[in-house]
C-alpha cells in the first residue's frame, strides 16, 4: 500500500505518532504499566512531532531557496511570489512555479513585441520626416543654386516644397491626435448627433477629391429610413473617422468607381459600412493596415499625400469609444470598413 503525505504538518504528523507508538511499546514491554506507556507517548508524541516540523520547514526552505533567488532575480511582484509560494503546500509549489513562469514569458514576449513595435515605428517616423525634409532641402538647393532666376523652375520647385512641407505639417499633426488618443489626453465629449446627416455633409466636403478620379459617394440608406440615425458619440472625432475613411476609399478606388456608406440598425448599436469597389487589398496584409505608417502600395499612397496615419488614427478613435472596427477586402473587387456606434432611441434624443 502506497502512503501519499501532501503536506508538511502531515509529514510531522506522522512521525510523532510513530514515535509515540515505539515508545508506548516499549515503555508496555519493560514496565508493563500502560498510563505510564500512554503518558510517555504524548509527550513523544508532540515533541517529535513539533521537532519534525521544524526540520521539514527547514530543509524544504533550504532546498526552496535558489528558486527565491530566481523569483527576487525577475523582480516581478517578488513579495507577492514568495509570500504565495511559502503559504503553498509542498505538492503544489512546482505546478505554481510553473505556472508563474509560464506567465512571466507570456509578459516577456508580449514586452519584445512591444519594443519591436516602438522600433518599427520610430523608425518608420525617422524615415518619413527625413524622406519630406531631404526633399525640401534638395527644392531649396535647388532654387538657390539658380534656379530663382528662372521663373519656370522657381514657381515648380517653390510649389514641390509647400507640398512637401504641408504633407510634414500633416505628418506631425496625425501623430499628435494618436499620441493624445493613447495617453488618454483627448476626451470624448460624448453628444447625441444624426450619424446620416454627419455622413452626408462630408461626402459632400469630399466630392471635389472624388472628382478627380470620377468617383460617385453614396451614403446609402439615409433617404428611407423611418427616422434619423442617431446615436451617442464625439461628433467632431466621428467626422474625422468618415473624413479618413472616405478619402482612403477615393486613394484606392478605381476610376470611375463608387464609394458607399450603409447604415444598419443593430438594436442597440448601429452598424456603419464604408465600401468601394477600387484596388482591395491582399490578406495577407489586412492585419496591418491599422498600424502606423503601414501602406499597402507605398509608392501610390506617397503620391496621393497620404501619411500613412489615417487608419490608425480610425482605429483609436472608435476604440475610445468602447467600439471596434473591422475590415473585409478582397484583391481587384474592394473593401469594406464596418464600425458601431452606441445607438440613441429617437424618443430620448433632446
């Protein structure tokens, strides 16, 4: 029969009562008295046992101690650890060692990736800053080694260095909005708004872009609707999220293409599509497009004076307002950005 001790204070349990039982069998054999016998064992009893918990706690504290090292070593909540791991039974210290460690790497590896980020993206900043200020630089070289006298080169490289400054003031304005988004700096001064009538007033800010590439917004849906859409959210930001999405679907589109926005009643939430039928974009490449400075075709969005912010910028400001974004696309058919709102029974509205 297999015995199976868990604990400490059992181990110490266990050895008392063997030496009570020893020294009553003795005490029976050469007295023959048994309260005599029964006295002597729970002394032994109780001495044995307190002085074998003591020598247990001792050695598994000694045999415990490297591990404490490498706990106080990774200075992770190290009092909390140890204070954990001394309340623990024996039995239960190596599954909850390992599962503290397991932990630890999931932090490590969520912290490397978070430092592979911050390099990738403060690297992507450095290139973007230096590609506009090289190129002012080489306008203004340019201008000053003659090319002022010359009224056809002054007026073109004059108009090149307002473009490439304008994109560089744009640049650091995009960066600031996501910098004040994930600091918490900016608040959403929540309002309840008609999203159509939003919808509508910068389609129409945005069709002369759209014309320049022939291309037809529709916000869908808004003419029938039994009632105005409204809903509970920072118009002023939610502007911003149809202004980038808009012109990223004029960017992208076909020529002569369509872009439209639908609206779906989701009960309490509103759905909101904005679709084209321009370019798509590749899957393997709809997990970034959220991601700062990451372009799907880098020549033609630099051409089209994009900064390569515009989603991310998207994706913040929904997330502040405890929504998420999606998207779907598919390479030469089109893509749809899909994004809710908190809806605002029209009863309610003020």
């Amino acid at each position: 029969m297999k015995i199976c001790i868990k604990t400490k204070e059992g181990a110490s349990l266990i050895i008392g009562l063997i030496s009570a039982l020893c020294v009553a069998a003795c005490m029976l054999l050469l007295h023959g008295v048994w309260w005599m016998a029964l006295c002597a064992a729970l002394i032994v009893f109780v001495v044995m046992a307190l002085l074998a918990l003591f020598i247990i706690r001792k050695y598994v504290a000694y045999k415990l101690k490297p591990i404490y090292s490498i706990v106080l070593s990774r200075d992770v909540h190290t009092r909390e650890v140890l204070s954990e791991l001394r309340d623990k039974h024996v039995e239960n210290i190596g599954e909850e060692l390992t599962a503290w460690a397991d932990t630890n790497d999931k932090e490590i590896a969520r912290l490397k990736e978070a430092e592979r980020f911050r390099k990738q993206y403060l690297g992507n900043v450095a290139h973007e800053l230096k590609t506009l200020i090289f190129n002012i630089q080489g306008y203004i070289s340019t201008l000053l080694d003659g090319g002022l006298e010359d009224e056809l080169i002054n007026r073109k490289y004059l108009e090149r260095a307002e473009k490439s400054i304008d994109r560089l003031i744009n640049i650091v304005n995009d960066l600031d909005t996501i910098s004040k988004l994930e600091s918490n700096m900016t608040r959403m001064k929540m309002e309840q708004f008609d999203v159509v009538a939003l919808a509508k007033e910068i389609a129409e800010q945005a069709e002369m872009e759209a014309d320049r590439k022939h291309i037809r917004i529709q916000v869908k849906g808004a003419d029938n609707l039994p009632s105005p859409f409204w809903v509970l959210a920072d118009k002023h930001f939610i502007g911003q999220v149809f202004v980038n999405l808009i012109i990223n679907s004029i960017h992208y589109g076909k020529e002569g293409g369509l872009t439209r926005i639908r609206f779906r009643d989701m009960l309490d939430k509103i759905l909101i599509e904005v679709e084209d039928n321009g370019t798509g974009i590749a899957r393997e490449d709809i997990p970034r497009v959220f991601e700062r400075f990451y372009r799907t075709d880098k020549a033609r969005s630099r051409e089209q004076g994009g900064t390569g912010l515009g989603l991310a910028i998207v994706k913040h400001i929904i997330e502040a307002h405890g929504e998420r974004i999606s998207v779907r696309s598919e390479l030469g058919v089109g893509s749809t950005f899909s994004f809710t709102l908190k809806k605002v029974d029209v009863s309610d509205v003020k």
